[in-house]
C-alpha cells in the first residue's frame, strides 16, 4: 500500500469510526467551494481550499476524503499548527504544466524582485512535486491560536513546489513529512508558502531549529 492509499485508508477508518463527520465534509464542500476567494495574498477558507486541493476543470470531484483533509488543514491553521505566507505578485497564474518555459520566467521575475531572497525551478509532470522553491533568509508566516493572529519566523530552506491543480492527499503527505510546502495555484497572481512545523496533528513538542511563534500583543 503506497503512503497515499494508506493515507485515504486512514481518513476512510475515521469517517466509520465517527459518522457525523460525514455530515460535516458535505457542509465543507458545499459551503466552502462557493465562498469568495481574494487574490490579494490574504488567506480564507476558500483560498486554503484551492491551496490543499484543486482540479480546476472539474476533472475530478473532491472527495468525503478531500472534505476532510481540508477540515484538518483550516484547523491546524486555526490552532497554531500551519502557517501561511503569501509571495508576489506574479504577472499571471500559472500555466500547464506542459508550460515550463512560461511558468519558469513568471517564477524568475517573482524571485527578482526580492534581490537573492527567493529562487525556484519548475519542472512539472509525475513525481512527488513539481519543483521547489527556496527562501535564503528568515521567512514571516501568519496563523491563529485561540482566534487571535499570530506570526512565524521560519528559517530559510527549500520547500517542494505544487503547482496549479493538486490533491489534498498530496498536500497533506507533504505537510506530515518536509513539513513545507509552496502552492501556485491556477488563477493566482501569488504563491504561497505553508508550514507546518509540528506537521499538522501538532504532535510534536520540540520546535524546529529557528522556527518561532510570536502572538499579537
């Protein structure tokens, strides 16, 4: 069984163990696909959707399975356990990717502006990723503990790079195991980098090397 299938499985096991969960995914689909989503680098639930999942030509339907990862995602980012920072802004969204050229002179020209902070590469087709994405000096992130902003500080690294549509089951293998992840979604003039220091269960105690958590005053 590959790491995905026995990551569905799992989901699978907790919505037979708990069956109200069930009424809760179909509530997220149906209200959190329709809301509004601001390409201004602010970040929503509609947005968090289209960063843990996204098949923008409808060719494949999000799952009970896809509903509950992102239910897991906005609560980790709810509760001080996944970190958000937007980068931009890009002269467009990204491309197919059958698309490397373009894609890859949107990224250099995002990088640009930042001087030698930010590098990237695009490839695209099969694999774990479609890239990566890296930082050279120490990155802000935003989230929220007990309903109050917080700020990250995460140290510089390289990230893998997801590209347009993507797989919650994707996003979420990602999270649990570099513990980073850098989406360009399509329609998005921004990319956006995702942390999840304590992966996203927040299971572990001892913080990461450098990375920091400061709450609003």
């Amino acid at each position: 069984m590959s790491l995905n299938e026995a990551y569905r499985e799992g989901v699978r096991e907790f919505y037979r163990d708990d069956p109200e969960w069930v009424h809760l995914a179909h509530r997220a689909l149906d209200v959190w696909h329709d809301g509004p989503a601001p390409n201004d680098g602010t970040v929503n639930q509609r947005v968090l959707w289209d960063l843990v999942f996204q098949s923008r030509r409808g060719s494949v339907a999000p799952t009970l399975e896809d509903a509950w990862m992102l239910i897991h995602a906005w609560a980790a980012f709810c509760t001080g356990n996944l970190f958000v920072a937007a980068v931009g802004e890009l002269p467009r969204g990204p491309g197919p990717d059958s698309d490397e050229v373009g894609n890859n002179a949107c990224l250099t020209a995002l990088c640009d502006k930042f001087d030698v902070l930010f590098s990237a590469e695009f490839a695209g087709g099969p694999g774990d990723d479609d890239g990566t994405f890296s930082w050279s000096a120490p990155l802000s992130l935003v989230g929220e503990i007990d309903g109050k902003p917080v700020r990250a500080t995460c140290p510089p690294a390289t990230a893998p790079l997801e590209v347009g549509d993507t797989a919650a089951v994707t996003t979420m293998m990602h999270l649990n195991r570099e513990r980073l992840l850098v989406r360009w979604p399509y329609g998005y003039r921004y990319v956006y980098v995702l942390a999840a220091p304590w992966g996203t269960t927040g299971q572990d105690d001892a913080w990461p090397l450098g990375f920091s958590v400061e709450r609003a005053r």
